[in-house]
C-alpha cells in the first residue's frame, strides 16, 4: 500500500474490482499452484490491504521488514509448506496464467534447477514477469544474505549468481519486450484501465495474445506503455 509514485495502487479499481484481486483470480487459474499467500509487512498503511486478503479467504503473512524480500519469501514458503514459490508483484494486474504454467511446467522437467524464470532474456513484456524459486534457492538466500541491499534484491542476487544456482530461461517466440504493462503510475493505471475495460468479463481471463491483439489495434499508444530504455556513453 505504500508504494512511493501510486500510494495504494494495489486497492485501486480494475473494471469494478480491486487490482489485487485480479491477480489473485489469475493465480488461481493456474493449475499447478496449490497455495497462495499474500506477502506484506506489518505497516500499519496494510491493513486495508490484510483485511480485503483475509475476506477472500487469502493466507496473509507480515514480516516486520518492510524491504527484507529474502525473509518475506522465506516465511511465505514456510507457511504454504511450499516446495516451489511463484513470485509475483502486485504491480503486475495482467500476469498471464499460461506463463506462470509454462514455467512451473519446465521445472517440472528439469527439478534439477533452482528456478524459472522470464527476466534472463526478456521477450515478454514488463509486467508479465514470473519469477520462480525453488525451497533451497530461498531458504540458503534467507541464511547467507546478510546486507540489506542484498535481503531486499534477492531474487536478483539468483539471478546474478550463476556460479551457485542454476535458473531457466523462459522465452517466448516473439520479442515484445520494448512494452512495459506495469502499474507504477498515474498514466500506467489510465493506460491498463483502458484494456480491462475492453477485455475483462467476469469468470474469464484474458491473457498476453489477446491484449497484443487488442494494442495493435491501438492507433497511438501511450508514452508509459513502452520499457525505459538507458544507454551509457
């Protein structure tokens, strides 16, 4: 709820319900996901928040460090007695159930790897990320990562770190990754309040293919709606 450009955003309205609500129904569409468990801290500005969660009937944890993402996962996984965590942002209302499925379904495959995930080569667009961590990844990150910076981006520090995990790449066959369907901002929240509005009905769930097919429709499309692209001299 505290989020520093859109404060609240994750409560805000999508086509007549609230944004986390979406992602909830979306991650219930996925088949292979047994558990899901909202991942807050005791911040007295997430109880709206906790109290919406525990009205749908959703697990609720509350780590007492607002930006220690290693212990959050950690406490989330034990809680859910999980083998395997899927890692979701609340600024991600259009998260893609088939993606998520792709990825635990790789994994599946290959047990083996410590994690999936579609950040290592992006093609997807920003906001259709999924990051997912096997039990050993997240519990050996909640023992040895010990500077804050490092708690706080320890999904990252995985990713970074080849040499001690093994991760997989989840592609697709199309680059879209110039695209950024996050909800940070103001101008996010207009531009993806626009494509609920055309796509959502009730008891369905629009993916990936049918809002690149709804955009390329779009004549112009916003500024927000491409990734920040920096380059260095």
């Amino acid at each position: 709820m505290g989020s520093a450009r859109l404060a609240g955003k994750v409560m805000l309205p999508l086509a007549g319900r609230a944004l986390v609500w979406h992602i909830l129904q979306r991650l219930r569409a996925v088949k292979a996901i047994s558990d899901i468990v909202l991942a807050t801290t005791r911040a007295r500005e997430n109880e709206p928040l906790v109290t919406w969660a525990e009205g749908e009937g959703v697990t609720v944890i509350r780590h007492p460090a607002e930006d220690d993402i290693a212990g959050r996962l950690a406490m989330a996984m034990e809680v859910a007695a999980a083998d395997v965590v899927v890692k979701i942002n609340a600024d991600c209302p259009l998260v893609d159930p088939s993606i998520v499925q792709a990825g635990l379904d790789m994994l599946e495959r290959d047990a083996s790897a410590d994690g999936v995930t579609n950040k290592l080569r992006p093609s997807y667009p920003l906001g259709y990320s999924v990051e997912i961590l096997s039990r050993r990844a997240i519990e050996w990150c909640d023992r040895n990562l010990s500077s804050p910076e490092d708690r706080e981006l320890a999904v990252k520090w995985i990713f970074d770190h080849p040499d001690r995990f093994r991760i997989l790449s989840l592609e697709s066959t199309e680059d879209d990754s110039r695209l950024n369907l996050t909800l940070d901002t103001t101008a996010d929240y207009a531009f993806i309040s626009a494509i609920f509005d055309a796509l959502f009905a009730e008891g369905q769930c629009f993916g990936w293919h049918d809002v690149k097919a709804f955009l390329s429709n779009c004549a112009v499309l916003p500024a927000c709606a491409y990734r920040e692209v920096i380059t260095a001299a």
